[in-house]
C-alpha cells in the first residue's frame, strides 16, 4: 500500500524512455509495440500514483470482491452521508460559494484521508489478508468513491463561482 | 569583391536535407521551422515575414492565390477570399454558426455533416484550403532553405482540438503531400522550445492566446521529460474575437450615423474587421489608438479613438473566460497558482498589454515572454520533429488527452471509457453484451466531450460490431478496446470472447472524409500536380541564370584581364546562350543551360577568387598570415 511518489514518478520517466513511440517510429511493427507499452506504462502509473486506485487494485489482486460486487458502505458512514448529501444538495442548488460548503470540502478531504488510512491499516499485510478484512476493505474503498464524487461536486461549484 | 558574386559562381554543395518540417497551421497565420546547427529556427525569406497569413484567394480564373497576396484580396472580393480556415476544420454547419456569422461566406453541409465554403459556385471543405495554406508554407520553406524542403512533417493543433479536428489535419496535409509524422499540441509544443535548455524539475503553465483559440496547458519539466499534467482551453475563443469586440463597438457607432444597411455589406465588413485588428495591434504599444475606415465609394470616411482603459472594459469578459480555463487547468493538475514555476506566454493575442497584466497578477509571477510568441510554437514543433527522425533522444514529450471519450448508454447518458487528462498513447479495454437473444450485432456511439448527455457531446462515430455467434442474451463476451495514440487519434478493436471469434466493426465517422474521398481529391490534384511542379522548377531556374548572369557580367572586366583567350570566349558565348534560354520556360532546357553557364564559369570564378586571396595579403608579410 505504501508507495513513495517520488520514486513511481521516476520510474514511470524511465520506462517512457524505453517504449514510447517517439523513439520507434522508422518500423511500424516496432511502433505499434511501443503503443501497446506505452499505454500499459501510463495506466499502470495513473493507478499507483492515486492512493484510492491503488487500493481497488490491491484489493482486487488478492481476490477480493469488486465494487460491482460488494457495493455497500460502511455502517456509520451512511448516516453521515445523508447530511452530507442535503448540503451538497443546498451548495448546489444556491450555485454560490459559501464558508459552509469550504468546510464541508474539509470535512470530506479529512473523511477521505481518515477511511484510507483505514483501508491501510487493513491491508498492512496484504498476503495474510483474510476474506473478511478484503470485504472491510472494499467497503470502506466505496466511501471514498462516494467522497470523491462529493469532492468533485463541489470542485465543479468552485470552478464555476471563480473562487 | 563582394562574398555573394563569388558564393554565386561557386554553387555551394549544400547536404541533402534528411530531416524534417515543424508546421504551425494557424487560425490567422502559418510558417514552418526546422532544426538547424543544433537548434530550431524559423525558415523565412530574407526580406519576407516567415508569416504565411492562412488565407486563400480564388480568382474568377486561374489558381487559387495563398499567403499575403490573397490577404490583399480581402476587402476587394471578400467572398472569394476565405479567412479563418482553421475554424471549420473537422466541423459541421451547426457549430460554426458563430464563425459564419462573422465571416461572408457561402456555407453548405455534406450528407455526412462536412462543412463546404463556395467560391464561384465550387464547394471546397476546410481540408482542401488548409491543404492549400500548407502548400504554401511547405513552398516558403524550400525557398528559405535553397532546396526542396523535407515533405515529413509535424503539424501543431490547439491542445483542445477533439478527435474530428485532428482527423481534419491529418487529411488537409495528406492532400498537400506532406506525411505527418505527429500531430503536437500547439502549447505543449511551446514548452519545447522555451524549456529546451532546462533542465531542472518545475512546474509550467503554457497560456496561449492565438488568432481564434485558446488554449492553457499546465506541465512539469522533469529530467528531459515534458510531461503534460492537463490542459483546458476553449476552440471559441481568440485574437479574432478581441477584434469582434472592437467591430460591435464600431458597428453600433457607424450604424447610428450612416444607417444599418451598411453592416450587411460584404466589403465592409472584412475593411472594418482589418481596421479593428489594425487598431487592437496598436494598442498594445500605444496608449491610444484609432479604429480608422475609409470607403470612399461608400461614402464613410470613420474614426473613432480610444484608449487601453476602454478596450481592456470591451474585453474583460473575454480574458475572464481564459482565466476561468486556467483555474480548469489547475484544478486538473492538482496545483495551486503558488505550485507554478514559470509562466509562459503563447499566441500572438498574448501582446494585448491586459491579457499579460492580468496572467501576471493571477499566477502572481511575470511571464516569460523572450521568444517570439508567433514563431514559438512552430520552433517547438522543429524539435518534435528532429526527435522523431531520430536526431535526438535526450528530449520526451507525454501529452494528454484533452477530453474524456465515452459511449452513449441506453437513455442518452454518457458512460466514460477514458478520462481527460490521461497521458497519450492510452487505452481501455469495455466489456459488453448482447440484449436479446441471439442477436449478432451491437451499435455503438462514440462521443467526446465532458457533458452528461450524448447529445451535449461531439460525436465521433457510431460503430457496428458484426459476427457475434448466435447465443442467449446476456451470454456473448464482447471487449471493445479504445486505444488513443501518441497523436491524440483513436482506434477501436473488437472481440467476442466466449467464442474467440474476432468480431468485425464498421466505422461511419460522423465527420472527416473517408480515405476514398482523400484518394479521389489526391489523383485529381495529381493531375496537374507534375505540370505545376515543372513551372515552378522552370521559374526558379530563370532565377538562377538570371543572378549568374549579372554576376558574371559584373566581372567581365576582370575576366578581359585575367582570362586566357579560349576561356573568355567560351564565357562569352555561354552568357549570350544562358540569356538567350531564360527566354523559354522549358525546365530541361534551362537545366542544361545552367549547368553549362556554370561549367564554363568556372575558370572565371577561380580567377576572382585568386584576386580576393591577393587583396587580402596585399602588403602583409607571410608571416602575418
């Protein structure tokens, strides 16, 4: 679960000296090669450099259920989630930047790190992961999902008022 | 003894050109660059602007006039001279109704959505004219260079261009000959050039304002690698439209005095969208400016003054949207203003002194401006082009993708297949099924854009997936890859998993032409295009003869004294043949005339150069030299 950014963002300039098609162009076979790696590279990275993705696919790889799966949330997340939900409803419908809604994004960004850090501790030896902490795991990942929706939400509504 | 008369006589050997064009295809203008003597550098004419302007003229008879010369044209017969080409490229009839709003053009639709210009009762699409404009430039450019110049090319697009647009200039310079090693983002193109000789880690916004897009690019500098964090931008939006502002002013005004009949008229309008350019331009050197029209055989001799603080008011909502994008931008990147190294100034709107003030002020730092902001990004596209013939391996481009590609759902909505943002080449892989039972065959609809609805999105092409073995619905496996290449262009593969079999698809592109449609427009241009090649080889050499001749006659004096005398009369008679032969216009002929002229002048030219070596040691001991 742990990954140091500094070092993923090396390797992924690394490996793009290496496939990308710039550097393959003269045979077309040999191009179409260094698409297919190259594409493979720049996903593989998008997935381990975004800490939520990087969880779905941990989780996944060691036989874990996928969201489509397992889509509920954690217990007392929902209630929370049903007030959140009735002020992101009032952000979005008052289209105005508020002192409420930028401390609802703190709320959110703090839930998020708080439910990571949980899917961590869960996950902190993945090969001994049981059936159960995988479960945990998923559902505790669909909050965040939830949370990253709400957080683009109200992303979108700052974008828009020009704040 | 001047340098050019002996350079004349002695042909320099020059290499054969092995590299390849940066083309930057304007909204406004266009030029071409390529690397030279370890750097890139703008090919241009001596004593020329290296600015093509992107117009073509179209006279009741004879070829189509590209460049200044058409420019000239615009008022005299403003429907025969089409502007702002770049606008329509890759569009349909609906989406440029702003555009022909402006622009006094006849306008019509293909059945599959390709938008024509009429000129003289032909149809032209936006390909075929930028096919022309890049002709041009690829012409300037072997001038600039002395010799053909290299027909492999890397052409800049606005980073924001969808998937049609960029089709679009693929086909423009597949009909101008030109094979198109990389479409590059015009901003991402930029950072090439100003961050060539840095190599340090930052984090870079590109914020280019050209003649009728914007576009703003954020990305990081990293160890040789130009990575692309995002970009946003608008097609709308541009130099083009500050002018507009200007135009609306001076239509109200000039309406109120001479009536409104006057604004519908064709020659007007593009005289007071040249007067209103004039006036925007000089406003960004002078605190004052005037918008000056004088048409005599309309009867309106108008000026109107104003300064910087009433334009900048006229267009304040213009740079707010450019504004807006940034924030998109960043917001994307996952930066803060404070997060941004450097700033860096692009497009030739980018001289408006209040667009400049207020980047500054809301990035909170002064933003480069040493290079040329129109030649930038066609420098940028030089280096492209040099890594990808090879010649340098030390530079990497990752571009992104700059709108999300999603298939249209049951009910309208759009399901997201691969997101903005996603660093080139990309792919994903969907899985679907079939619906009812043995059914062999399932439509798609693929859309871009980031709007809910499918509607609401610029529609790429609805795809038929064939061969499905017959099975009970919901049962078939079908995996659809989506793949974008390091150009930005998509290409859809199909399989049906549960048998194995690879199921086919049919493509119906919405817009763009069909390769039949390249080919047919390629062999007719090809007809004329080995006459046209011959004149023009015919003209360059009358050039020729025509400078050798006037050098050697310059020398004649000196060729009396120092030459022996069969040598001077074989000069003598070669002259008398070389400007009898540049009476004709058979390029064989002059060939061979040159090449004797320059045989026989040979002698003469050993003699000039023996005269220089002497002048030059004249009165210096041996050693002084």
């Amino acid at each position: 679960m742990t990954m140091d950014p500094t070092s993923l963002k090396k390797r992924l300039l690394q490996g793009s000296r290496l496939v990308h098609p710039d550097f393959h162009g003269a045979d077309p076979a040999a191009r179409a090669l260094a698409e297919v790696h190259s594409a493979r590279l720049n996903r593989a990275y998008e997935t381990l450099a975004d800490d939520a993705r990087r969880a779905d696919a941990l989780v996944l790889l060691l036989g874990g259920p996928s969201e489509t799966v397992a889509r509920e949330m954690p217990r007392e997340f929902l209630v929370e989630v049903l007030e959140w939900n009735e002020a992101l409803e009032e952000a979005r419908t008052s289209k105005a930047w508020s002192p409420a809604v930028a401390q609802l994004q703190n709320e959110l960004r703090t839930r998020r790190a708080d439910e990571l850090a949980a899917v961590h501790t869960l996950l902190s030896n993945p090969l001994d992961s049981s059936p159960t902490q995988l479960a945990q795991a998923r559902a505790r990942l669909n909050a965040v999902r939830y949370l990253d929706r709400a957080l683009n939400d109200i992303e979108t509504l700052r974008l828009a008022c020009g704040t | 003894m001047g340098y050019i008369e002996l350079n004349v006589l002695n042909q320099p050997v020059v290499p054969k050109q092995t590299g390849a064009l940066g083309i930057d295809l304007g909204t406004t203008h266009s030029l071409a660059a390529i690397w030279k003597d370890g750097r890139p550098q703008v090919l241009r004419v001596e004593g020329e602007s290296a600015l093509v302007p992107s117009v073509v003229h179209f006279p009741r008879e004879g070829a189509p006039i590209v460049g200044r010369a058409a420019r000239e044209q615009a008022v005299v017969a403003p429907k025969d001279t089409l502007f702002s080409i770049k606008r329509f490229m890759g569009r349909g009839l609906k989406d440029v109704q702003q555009e022909l709003a402006l622009l006094p053009y006849a306008a019509s639709e293909t059945e599959r959505g390709l938008i024509q210009l009429e000129v003289h009762g032909k149809k032209y699409t936006p390909e075929q004219l930028s096919a022309l404009v890049l002709k041009k430039v690829h012409e300037t450019a072997s001038r600039a260079l002395g010799e053909t110049a290299p027909t492999s090319v890397v052409i800049t697009v606005p980073a924001y261009f969808d998937d049609t647009q960029r089709q679009a200039t693929r086909d423009a310079a597949r009909l101008a000959g030109l094979e198109v090693l990389r479409i590059v983002n015009e901003p991402t193109a930029a950072s090439l050039a100003y961050g060539l000789d840095q190599r340090d880690k930052g984090n870079v916004v590109v914020y280019d304002l050209g003649g009728g897009t914007f576009d703003v690019t954020a990305l990081t500098i990293e160890e040789g690698v130009f990575r692309v964090l995002s970009t946003a931008g608008d097609t709308h939006l541009g130099g083009d439209d500050f002018d507009a502002a200007l135009m609306d002013l001076a239509k109200r005004e000039i309406a109120a005095q001479h009536g409104v009949e006057v604004l519908a008229d064709a020659g007007f309008q593009q005289a007071l969208r040249l007067a209103c350019e004039r006036c925007k331009i000089e406003l960004s050197s002078a605190p004052r400016a005037e918008i000056h029209l004088m048409l005599p055989e309309r009867r309106i001799a108008w000026r109107r003054e104003l300064d910087r603080a009433e334009f900048e008011t006229l267009t304040k909502s213009l740079v707010d949207r450019t504004l807006a994008a940034c924030a998109q931008a960043l917001s994307d990147a996952k930066l803060t203003t404070s997060a941004i190294d450097e700033v860096v100034l692009v497009g030739g709107s980018s001289r408006i002194p209040a667009v400049r003030a207020r980047v500054e002020q809301y990035f909170g730092r002064k933003p480069h401006t040493e290079l040329n902001p129109d030649e930038v990004v066609a420098l940028g596209a030089a280096v492209q082009a040099h890594i990808l013939v090879g010649g340098k391996r030390d530079v990497l481009l990752l571009d992104v993708t700059p709108l999300s590609l999603g298939i249209e759902t049951m009910g309208g909505a759009v399901s997201k297949i691969i997101q903005r943002n996603s660093t080139v080449p990309c792919s994903a892989t969907e899985g679907f099924t079939t619906y009812a039972d043995n059914q062999t065959a399932i439509d798609f609809h693929i859309v871009q854009g980031e709007r809910e609805l499918a509607t609401d999105c610029r529609s790429l092409g609805r795809f038929k997936l064939r061969g499905i073995p017959p099975m009970p619905a919901g049962m078939a496996r079908v995996g659809v890859r989506f793949h974008i290449d390091a150009d930005g262009v998509l290409t859809v593969s199909a399989k049906e998993e549960t048998s194995g079999a690879t199921a086919s698809i049919d493509v119906q592109p919405m817009h763009g032409l069909t390769d039949a449609e390249v080919e047919g427009m390629l062999a007719s241009s090809f007809e004329h295009a080995k006459d046209d090649f011959e004149a023009r080889r015919a003209a360059d050499l009358v050039i020729e003869i025509g400078t050798m001749v006037q050098a050697v006659e310059k020398n004649m004096n000196a060729a009396r004294a120092g030459l022996d005398k069969e040598s001077l009369l074989d000069l003598e008679d070669a002259l008398a043949k070389a400007k009898q032969a540049t009476q004709g216009r058979d390029a064989k002929a002059l060939q061979k005339a040159r090449d004797e002229f320059e045989r026989t002048s040979l002698p003469l030219a050993a003699l000039l150069m023996n005269n220089v070596a002497q002048k030059a040691l004249m009165g210096r001991s041996l050693g002084e030299v």
